[in-house]
C-alpha cells in the first residue's frame, strides 16, 4: 500500500466539495447529490481494490488458495 492511495482520496474530496459548493450555490441541489454519490463510488472502489491486493498478498504468503 502506498502513500499515493491517501492523497488520491483527499484530492477526490476535495475535487467533489468544491463541485457541491458550486452547485450549491447555482441551486441545483439534485445534482450535488449526484456527485456526491459519484464520489462516494470512485473512492469505494479504490480501496476495495486496495483490500483485494492485500488478501492475495495474505494468501500467498501464508500459501492459501
């Protein structure tokens, strides 16, 4: 696991509260719970990939398959 994956995911923050901010403020409510939910999805998806390659390390360490 690297370093790389945390800023990843406080840029994507950042990136996502700006946009809501800027939807917020040309009132389109709906739209800033869609990226929301966008943003939400992208970083779940980072780190479940992050988990993925950590139980493969785990089993090929230990020899599970």
């Amino acid at each position: 696991m690297d370093i790389t994956l945390i800023f990843k995911v406080a840029g994507i923050g950042l990136l996502i509260s700006v946009l809501n901010m800027v939807l917020e403020k040309t009132d389109r409510k709906d739209w800033t719970t869609l990226t929301t939910l966008a943003g939400v999805i992208i970083v779940l998806t980072m780190v479940i990939t992050e988990i993925n390659d950590l139980f493969n390390a785990v089993r090929t360490m230990f020899q599970l398959y």
